[in-house]
C-alpha cells in the first residue's frame, strides 16, 4: 500500500521546515501567532507524525509503508530533543516517555503564564541543537547522557507530581544545551 495524502503532505512540511532552518538557523523562529496555532491544530495522526519528523531530519519517507490507519493520534512535533533521544535508543514514538513529556508540554508548559514562549523558542533551537549533536562522532553517547538526565530524570519528576521540579530540569539542560550547540 502506497503513502496517504496525509502522510505525504506532513512529510512535505516538514521539509520546508527543516530547508527554513537551514537557510537561516540563527533567525529561525516561529512567530507566536504560529505556536499559538500548532498547539491548538488538531493532532495528527502517528503516521503523519512520523513522516513529519522524516522530513525535518531529511531522511526518506519509506514507500512501501501503510498510513496505519491514523486512527490513533499524537500531538504533532515539538519535542525535538527528546525524540532524538528516543529514536537513538530504538524506541517508538508512541513511548510511555515522549508521551508523557508530550503531555507535560501541552497541559502543563502551555497552560503556564510564559509558557508558550518558552515552547517558542525551544521550537526556534532545538532542531538546531539536534542536527549538532548528529554530527557529532561521539552522538549516541551524547544521546544516551541526554536520555538519562533530561528524559528519564523529567520522566520521573512528572510521575512524581514534581512539574515545577520536571520543567526545571528540562530547561537547565536544554539551555546548556543550546549554549554548547546553538
């Protein structure tokens, strides 16, 4: 079976997305209006999903694959960073862990007073960050230490009830992050 319109156009999207940030990767930013609208589009699909990320990392979208139906649905992109992990270590999308933080980001970090510019610029960075750390000799390593401090530790404050603890810990290592690689 061949690739849904859907899954097509997702993966088309996230190519621009990834062609803008390279012509321009220190001034890439989405405008608040355009985070405003991402966080209240409707979800798609996992397989669009997907095929989004595939786009943005410039990997081919795999012809022989099926939509998988889409009746099952994520909130689109955003996390970056924790998806690069995820993907190192072999795991699924749809992992208790990016679905976990996917929640967090968007019932928690969105909901907060400066919530959605922080979801802002971490869309404007990360990708950035991500594409530094594969082309890096040591990225797994990087990945692996990333998967561990920001992944899992979040993780584990979230289950915890510790959002405040969880945010924290996101964004000190993100930010050390983006000082190293941005």
């Amino acid at each position: 079976m061949g690739i849904s319109k859907e899954d097509r156009k997702a993966y088309e999207d996230g190519k621009k997305e990834a062609d803008n940030i390279k012509k321009d990767p220190l001034g890439y930013a989405a405008s608040a209006f355009d985070i405003i609208g991402a966080l209240n589009e409707p979800s798609r699909s996992k397989s669009e999903d997907e095929a989004y990320h595939k786009g943005l990392r410039g990997e081919q979208l795999d012809e022989d694959k099926s939509s998988g139906g889409g009746s099952e649905s994520t909130r689109g992109g955003g996390c970056y960073l924790t998806t690069a992990c995820i993907e190192s270590k072999g795991l699924s999308d749809d992992c208790l862990e990016l679905t976990i933080l996917r929640e967090f980001r968007d019932n928690y970090l969105a909901k907060m007073k400066r919530g959605v510019e922080r979801i802002k610029e971490y869309y404007a960075s990360a990708p950035r960050i991500v594409f530094s750390i594969n082309n890096l000799i040591n990225s797994k390593e990087v990945y692996e230490m990333l998967y561990t401090d920001l992944v899992k530790k979040s993780v584990n404050l979230i289950e915890q009830g510790n959002m405040k603890g969880a945010l924290k810990n996101y964004f000190r290592i993100y930010q050390n992050f983006k000082k190293e690689y941005f």
